[in-house]
C-alpha cells in the first residue's frame, strides 16, 4: 500500500489493544492533537505506540499537531444560544463572558484580526455567518447582522476569511508544547494556521532539521502563499475542514488537486485531511460519497490519508483503518493495472 493512512489517537483508541490493532489494520502514522489533553496522556500513549510498533516489527511516527491562533468564542450564559437571520448582535472582543444576550464575546486573548464595516464573521464551522455594519480596526465593540442563522455555544471556533492573522502561527503555548514533544522525539510537526514561510522558518528555528514540519493549508492567505511555504516545508496538510470555512465550498475539491499536483512536481510529500469517514464516527460502514473521496484522493497521487475523530473519539478506530486501507488497496491496483487513465 503505497498511500500511508494517519491516526487521530484519543479516547477511543488510546488502549493497548486498540493500538495494536490500528497498526496492524494500516495506521502508518500516529497523530496527538495538541488542542486538548496533557502532557502525561500524550507521554502514555507515546510509549504504548512505540512499544507496540516494535512488537509488529515496524515504524509508527508520531505528529505534533499543534493548537496554534485557534480564536474562540467567549462564554455564553446558555449552553446553546440560537441566532436567527436578521437578527442584530453586537460583537465584543476581549470579553470572556457574555453580558448580554445581543452580545457575542470573543476570547480572552488579544483578538488577532481587523475588524471594520463589511467585515464577514464565521461562528461554528462556518455554519453562523455574521457581517460587521459598522466600526473599524482599534473598536472593541462591533455591530454585526446574521447573515446565515444557527446556533452557537461556548468556545466554538471563530473564522474570519476577509482578514489576514496579524500574528504568528506559533503561540506561546505551541512554543511549550514544543519543549515537551522533544522530550518525546517526536518525529512529524503539524504547523496550524500558517500564513507565510516565516510562520515555517520560525518553527525550524526551534525543532532544527531531525523533525519534519508539514504545513497545515487552511486559509486563504496560505493559498496565496503557497509556492513560499511549500519550498521550506517538510510536507503540506490539505486541511479541508478549515479551507471549506474560508473558501467557498465548490472551490475545495479543485485545490485539493491543484496543491497534490504543485507539490508533486516538486517532490513535496502531501496529506489530504477532513471528514474521510466521517459517517463512521457512529457507524460500522462509510457513505458512497466517502468512498469516492477516498479514491479520488488516491487517484490525485495523495501521500496520505488523514483519519481525525474517526479514530480518536469515533465508536469503530480500528474499522475506519480497516476500511480505508481495503479502499486505499482497491483503487491502488486500478491504477497499477490502468496506469495510462490517470
């Protein structure tokens, strides 16, 4: 099987057991995710893959996936608050706790975009849309309307595709973070939310050459730096979870091919990620549409496949690898027995 198969490892696959099983279903390499858990969970489940990797006789590296600028809603004063179209709200940043039901509180961190009139503000995995009607960059209270109601809850993510991040894709809990993975030897780093090269040459300044550094693209100024960022990476993540947020949708499945071909071409090892399962975080079988992701992904000449929830909160880890490798195996063939098609 040439296409390699990365694991989200998490509560659902971080018994010994499981993890054995993983490895022997196709799990090429493992991957910790560094926006939830803790140092003593991630040093366990360190030594449970390595030990039985050894035991299989083969190599399972490890990513550091980290956090970087994840930007997040404040706290709400219900668990679930639903804002419908045409409603008017009022976006304050730098507020932990909402005051007011009309409020949106933004994290406590410094709130790393500009903000101004016409300004377009995505809440929830880009399900809520909001649209700044008035103010400008330096307010701390901005005036918006509901574009594309839903609901929304406390610390869900914040996406804002008409502004560039104004800081670096390493925070400083990234910067500790990395201090611990070299305690552990990790051998794969996940770069979130990079921007630009200098996000990259600052993550090599720190871990040196030994760990390779694949770039997380995942928003449009990645996109439009991308020959830049290509060139001082390791590898490219097609983080299509996050690109579906910033990009129009229809536009994903065409870039996805255009970043697998620019980094062929230049020998750039590629992992296509996002929802390749994901019916099978509750259920034993994937969707058709799941399957022909897959292949197509396969079909681009993708280096690896990228399982997340599937296998870290998801009810059947081990049967998503299984799965995905039978596809990955099935559509290999094809290509080796028609090699002129694609």
């Amino acid at each position: 099987m040439r296409t390699k198969i990365l694991c989200g490892i998490g509560p659902s696959s971080s018994d010994r057991k499981t993890i054995k099983w993983m490895i022997e279903a196709g799990m090429s390499i493992a991957r910790f995710n560094f926006s939830h858990g803790d140092p003593e969970q991630y040093r366990t489940w360190t030594k449970l893959i390595r030990e039985e990797a050894e035991k299989l006789g083969k190599k399972v590296p490890i990513m550091q996936d980290l956090q970087g600028p994840r930007i997040r809603l404040g706290q709400l004063t219900e668990e679930k608050q639903i804002l419908k179209d045409g409603d008017k709200v009022t976006i304050v940043l730098h507020q932990g706790k909402q005051a007011k039901t009309s409020e949106i509180p933004f994290g406590e961190m410094p709130f790393p975009f500009d903000l101004h009139e016409g300004s377009i503000v995505m809440l929830n995995e880009g399900k809520v849309t909001l649209e700044v009607t008035n103010g400008r960059p330096g307010d701390e209270r901005f005036p918006a309307a509901v574009r594309v109601g839903g609901w929304i809850a406390s610390r869900k993510g914040i996406n804002v595709p008409t502004s560039a991040l104004k800081i670096s894709a390493l925070t400083a809990k990234d910067k500790e973070d990395l201090m611990f993975g070299q305690t552990q030897n990790y051998e794969l780093v996940g770069l979130s939310f990079v921007q630009n090269a200098q996000d990259v040459i600052d993550l090599r300044a720190i871990v040196g050459k030994k760990v390779r550094i694949y770039a997380k693209i995942e928003s449009r100024q990645a996109i439009e730096n991308f020959d830049e960022i290509m060139k001082v990476s390791d590898g490219i993540i097609i983080a299509r979870g996050d690109l579906g947020v910033e990009l129009p949708i229809e536009d994903i499945p065409i870039i996805q091919k255009e970043l697998i071909l620019r980094s062929r071409y230049n020998h750039v090892p590629t992992i296509t990620a996002t929802q390749m399962l994901s019916n099978m975080i509750q259920n034993p079988l994937p969707t058709r549409a799941e399957v022909s992701d897959i292949a197509n992904a396969v079909f681009d000449r993708t280096d690896c496949l990228w399982l997340s929830d599937e296998t870290a909160v998801g009810q059947y880890p081990v049967l998503c690898v299984q799965t995905m490798a039978k596809i990955i195996e099935r559509t290999e063939r094809f290509l080796y027995q028609n090699p002129t098609l694609f």
